[in-house]
C-alpha cells in the first residue's frame, strides 16, 4: 500500500500541475479540434480531466488534514465521509455542467425507508456517482462499498476508502471463500445509518465484454443461457451477492437500473462527443426484505428474476434516452 502511494499520489500531482500549466495550449488545440465530428468532445472532456484531477488534488490535501487534525474515531470516520460526499457530488456537477447533461429519476419512493443494500447496474466508472448523489447525500447514509482492487491506482479512492468499511476486492477470485467472507463482514456492525453496495456484474457492462465472456465460455450451456437472457447486462457474480444475502441483517434489498451513461464507457465515446446533450435515466425499485428468500438455490432464482427485470427496465429506460434536442 505505501508504495503505490508513493507512485500515485506524487503522478496524480505532478499531471495536475503540469496540465494546469499545459492548459493555454491546450484550450486551443481543444477548441480547433472541436468542429471535427471525432473529436468533438475535445474541449468539455478536457476540461473534465482537468476538474478530476483538481478534485483529486483537494481530496488528498484535505485527506492529509483531515489526518492531522482528527484524532477521535468517530470524528475521523465522519470527516472522510463527508469528504467523500463532497468528491463525488464535484465530480457529477462537473460533469453535468460540461457535457450538458440531464438526470431523470424515476421511483425516488424507492429511497425512503431504512438503509438498504444497493445493487446498481454498472456501465460505466461514472455510474458510480449515482448511488452517492442520489442516495447517500441526500438521506445521510454512510453507504459500505464492495469495489475491485485496480481502482486503488485513485489516491483518493486508496486514501479514504481504506480509512472507511469498504471492501477492495480481487476480481480474479471474487467468488472464492475468502472474498466472500470479506464481503459479508461488511455487513457484520452495520449501524442505523449505514448500508452497502455490490455491483452484481462484477465489472461495467460493454457489448465486447458480453461477446468476450460467450468466447470464453463457449462450453458452458448454463453461461450462454444467461447470456442470451440478459442482452444489456452481464449475468450476475453469485459468490459477493449471495454472501450478502445469506449475512443480511434484515435490510431492503435496493436495485437501481440506468441508461445514457454509455456515452462515458470510455475515452474515446467522451472525445467524440457520445456524451454531450445526453439524457440519463435512473429507476429505483426496493424488495422489502421479507420478500426475500433465505434458502441459497432460492436466493440465486431470485436475483436472477430481478436481473430479468434490470433488462426489461434497461431496455426500456433505453428507447428514451439520447441527445437532447434544443
């Protein structure tokens, strides 16, 4: 962990400083580069780039302070929650601004009530901001996140959610025994105001990525039913999910379906413009928890059946989503 660190936080400052420096020559090369229909999210993604890595900056002084000046447990944890608060709601505004984006929520009924274990769709690494903004924020829960290994290269993500209950998982062995226990333990002191969340698929959807797991699978009839099923998602990881279930503290389950984050998939969707003007949905539906099975083999059909719904839901979130028209 030290170093990583000590690769990490020194890189994420020096491009901060030198992208802020390159930023007059870069404007312009951005603003030339506008007109073409390729890159024509050069500018607004330029300039997003340059808003992470200031909100990175913050995070890690503020995180540094944070560090010197609380001393009491209770006070430090509440401090890196609200830093944490404070990094995701940044980079949404940023965002949203930049892009010209528009959120639409449907099923906000869903949000009321205790804390409950959130299981999103994940397409894409800014999708991630959902359940913060419009969860967590706005109704003060202290959400635990299982989240996989390779985002620690984020300073702030190693920094704070290391200091949190959070739970940084191998994808390589996310199904094995010892993976499983470390997801369920998030669950073991749950306090009033905390809930947590999986992704059920493990890793962001992408047409290649379903393509690539039927080639890899070819022999598995089990897979490629699952995979035929669910067009618009990638079948759910049982091993996290299931551990969840099985050392549920009697909590809701909160599933949350979207669409017009694939625009954000990847650089290059942000540089030619994919994103710009786009019209993201987001639906929230809860399962109280006496709806939901105790029995394992129960438990998978039953996750399965809202998986079934998570693609209808896409699908239809998808026919309205898109460019907004001016």
């Amino acid at each position: 962990m030290l170093f990583r660190r000590l690769v990490s936080i020194p890189l994420f400052l020096a491009l901060t400083i030198v992208l802020t420096a390159l930023s007059p020559l870069l404007l312009v090369i951005a603003l030339l580069a506008t007109p073409h229909p390729r890159t024509r999210g050069a500018l607004p993604t330029l300039l997003f780039v340059l808003g992470y890595l200031w909100c990175e900056t913050i995070g890690i002084v503020t995180a540094f302070l944070i560090w010197l000046y609380y001393r009491q447990p209770a006070d430090f944890l509440t401090a890196n929650y609200r830093l944490q608060c404070w990094w995701a709601n940044a980079l949404k505004v940023i965002a949203e601004k930049l892009y010209r984006l528009k959120f639409e929520v449907t099923g906000a009924d869903a949000l009321e009530g205790s804390p409950a274990i959130l299981l999103p769709r994940h397409a894409s690494i800014a999708d991630t901001i959902i359940p913060m903004v419009y969860y967590a924020i706005p109704r003060s829960v202290r959400l635990r996140y299982v989240l996989k290994r390779e985002l620690l290269i984020d300073p702030c993500l190693d920094i704070v959610g290391n200091r949190l209950p959070n739970y940084f998982v191998d994808r390589a062995g996310q199904d094995s025994e010892s993976a499983r226990q470390g997801v369920a333990a998030l669950l073991s002191d749950l306090g009033p105001n905390e809930g947590v969340l999986i992704y059920p698929e493990g890793t962001r959807f992408s047409e290649a990525k379903h393509a690539a797991l039927g080639y890899r699978y070819a022999e598995s009839a089990e897979l490629q039913k699952q995979l035929a099923r669910w067009r618009l998602l990638l079948p759910p990881r049982l091993g996290g999910t299931l551990a969840l279930l099985k050392a549920n503290p009697q909590r809701d389950l909160l599933f949350c379906a979207h669409s017009g984050f694939e625009g954000s998939s990847h650089f290059s969707t942000l540089i030619n413009g994919s994103w710009m003007n786009a019209r993201i949905r987001i639906e929230f539906w809860r399962i109280p928890y006496p709806e939901v099975p105790t029995e394992e083999s129960a438990q998978t059909l039953f996750l399965f059946d809202q998986w079934d719904r998570m693609e209808r839901t896409v699908a239809v979130l998808q026919q309205t989503t898109g460019p907004l028209r001016k």
